[in-house]
C-alpha cells in the first residue's frame, strides 16, 4: 500500500474552502483525514475565529497558553454547556460534570492532589517492569501470528492494564472497559448523535454500577495508598476532606478514559506516524540499535521521541473554556459567558512557537507542546503516558524494524480525539 496516502494532502484552496465555513459539528471527510491544513489557515487569517453556533475557536500557540494560564478569567467547569447537551439527570451529564478534568478548584484541587499521590516519581518507576512484561508478551503473540492490528492487538492493549492495575481491576473484569471508554469519550464531540448519547448513557451506567462493587470490596480489603489509586481515593487524605460516592465513582470512570484513549492514541500514531517518515524510521531504529538489547529489558530514553510525537500529533485535538467575565483573547473581545474551543492540534504546528512545524523532527529540542495541557489542568498523568509510550513504541521498533501497514488504517472519526481505531500491519 501507499503508506504516504495515510495522511492525505489538502490544496490550500481546499483548506481555506473548509476553514471559512468551519463548523465543528458538521465536519468533512477530509478535515477528519488532515485538519492541519486547515488550522493553518485558521492561525493566519482568523486566529480567533467566531463560530456557527457563537463560541469562538483559537488556533494560535500563544493566545492558548494565555487562556490555560488564566483559571481566574476561564473556567473548566461544564455544567453550562453539557446540561442542554446531555439533559438534566443524564449519567453523561453526572460523569462529565464531576470529572476532574471538567471541574474548577476546590473539587478539581481535591482531586488532583489524591491522584498525583498514588502517581508520585517513585510509584511509576516501579510501574516499568511490569509494563515491560506486558508489552513483551503482547509483542511475542504478535510474532507468533505473523503481525496483526496496531490498535486492538497492541496499543489499545497497555493502557487499559495499567490503569486497571492502578485501580485494582481484577483481570477477569477488563474485557468491557476500553469499549466504555470509546462511549463515555465518543459523547464529547461536537455534534452527538441519538446513537452516541444512548450508547454513552449506558456505557456511564453500566461502568458505576461496576464499580460499586468493586469500591465495596475495597472497602472491606483496602489496598497500598501508595500504589492503589482506588484505596487512595477512598481513604482521602489522613486529616482532610473525602470525596462524596459519586465524586469517587465518577473520577474512577474518568482515570479509566484519561488514561486509555490518549495514550492508546499516542502509541498508535506514533507507529502509524513512522511509516509516512521513513528517514526519521531510519534514524530512529539507529538509535535503538546502539542502546541495550531489548531481551536484557532496557529500552532507550525515547523521550524526546515521545515528546515529538505528542507534539506532532497530539492526541487530544481540542479542549474548552467558559469566560467568566468580559475579556479579551488575542486582541478580539469576548463577552460574559463565552464558550472557547482550544485547538491544541493547531497550537502544536504554530510556526511562533515551533520550527518547521510540519515537519516530524525526534530530535526536537524545547518541545513546549500542548498536548498534556497547561497550567492547573495539565494531564496528572503526564509521566506515566511518556513511560508507557517509551516502552510500547521502543520495544516494538526494536523487536519489529521492518514492521510495514498491510492495509489502509481506519481513522476514529472524532475531531477531539485524534487516532485510529484499525491500523493493520504485517513484520515484514
């Protein structure tokens, strides 16, 4: 196959024909296949650009970081938007507006700080042997069929383990959590359809009622707080403040869906990635050729790698923000009550901000890329991402070099997430 047609090109006529009529709840095939064209157009012409439906776009590097800087001016909170979206009652509606990510000091303070304890420096570095076991033995079964998906059999495979080791999900229970996921994830596109928003309702329900079980079994048989985020969160801290039933309940949910799609995306497009940059493949298998053998469990610091493929394509495309008061962004001014859309995936290509940003350098030094975030709400995460995409991408590369596509990959369909749902390959 013509591995180069994975990200097709777009005309500049073409761009700036999707870009003048943009509007993120009715997208085009194309923009799905390569918006970056189009937000290049967007940075030049109309860095903040009015909406169909009155909320403003941004594109441009700076203007974001100014709005993540500010959590005094702009809010994260989502009950203003999602209540009409999702209807008052909805388990969408309760999921997403308890969440960490979509929630304002002090909940989101609370939170955070219970979460980033169980995922202190120590605690993931203990994560790795593990993980290398993992990755090894989704690798050997791979090499015994021959090849297969770079999705399902692979890069989808780690995070949901790592998170449900985190939680304490009994292996037997995991077999439903990546497609609750992909529903509970799938209803925060712009435009939602009956069959999203029915199979989102459901997919919220069927996760809580699971977990409570799972929190009443940890109740009675507490795990390490140290390493058990679940125990963590229900004990709270030792003399301050626990979370109420559905603040647990939701933010385990949440744990499960920040920590599976973004990384499952990460190490999905980097794979994909290296197929359309044959010289940066090449000089990248160089390096892991001069590191440790990989049957010894050493893998090369890939971070910089990492960083650029995050940079390059971000996994999360878009977040949101509510102006709490008149403002002004990027020298237009915005009322009360404005809705703005962050376009991390613009951001990320900002020639203001990175050089030659359409070009995939893993050498990329200063990489002050957006997509883990910026600011208060920046992805708790953040370490734990870079150490599974280390691993997956390194100890793939150096068992499988000559890996190549076998067929077309089939992108998500999804303007907030950016990745495949298929991406078939052979070894050779």
């Amino acid at each position: 196959m013509n591995v180069a047609a994975v990200t097709p090109a777009m005309t500049a006529a073409r761009a700036k024909e999707i870009a003048e009529k943009l509007d993120l709840r009715d997208l085009p095939a194309d923009f799905y296949a390569n918006p970056y064209p189009v937000y290049a157009w967007l940075r030049e012409h109309e860095p903040v650009r009015r909406m169909p439906d009155g909320s403003w776009l941004l594109t441009r590097y700076a203007d974001i970081v100014a709005v993540y800087r500010d959590a005094q001016t702009f809010s994260s909170d989502k009950k203003v938007e999602f209540t009409p979206k999702y209807g008052a009652g909805a388990p969408l509606l309760e999921h997403h507006t308890t969440s960490l990510v979509f929630n304002d000091p002090p909940l989101h303070t609370r939170v955070r700080k219970l979460i980033m304890g169980a995922l202190s420096r120590r605690a993931i570095a203990e994560l790795e042997p593990g993980l290398v076991t993992l990755v090894d033995d989704l690798l050997d079964a791979i090499a015994a069929r021959g090849g297969g998906d770079l999705i399902e059999d692979f890069a989808s495979a780690i995070p949901v383990e790592i998170i449900g080791n985190l939680l304490g999900v009994p292996h037997a229970d995991r077999g439903p959590l990546r497609g609750w996921s992909l529903a509970i994830l799938g209803a925060l596109e712009p435009r939602l359809t009956p069959e999203q928003e029915t199979l989102g309702n459901r997919s919220v329900s069927e996760f809580t009622s699971y977990l409570k079980t799972l929190v009443a079994e940890r109740r009675q048989h507490p795990g390490d707080p140290e390493h058990d985020v679940l125990t963590r969160l229900i004990q709270g801290e030792a003399a301050g403040e626990q979370l109420s039933e559905a603040e647990l309940l939701q933010n385990c949910v949440f744990i499960l869906n920040a920590g599976h799609e973004t990384t499952t995306n990460l190490i999905g497009n980097a794979l994909v990635t290296l197929q359309e940059w044959p010289q940066a493949r090449k000089e990248l298998l160089l390096k892991l050729e001069q590191s440790m053998p990989v049957n010894k469990g050493q893998t090369a610091d890939l971070t910089t790698e990492v960083d650029e493929f995050l940079r390059f394509e971000s996994s999360n495309q878009l977040s949101n923000r509510r102006a709490l008061k008149a403002c002004s962004v990027g020298g237009v001014d915005l009322p009360e009550g404005a809705l703005l859309t962050l376009c991390i995936g613009a951001a990320n290509r900002d020639p203001a901000q990175f050089d030659h940003p359409e070009q995939l350098d893993l050498a990329r030094q200063d990489n002050r890329h957006l997509a883990f975030g910026f600011g208060i709400h920046q992805c708790a995460g953040l370490s734990l991402a870079r150490l599974e995409g280390r691993i997956a991408i390194g100890r793939f590369l150096q068992r499988f070099p000559g890996y190549r596509l076998s067929a077309p990959p089939t992108r998500g369909g999804r303007a907030r997430f950016r990745g495949f749902l298929k991406a078939p390959f052979a070894l050779k």
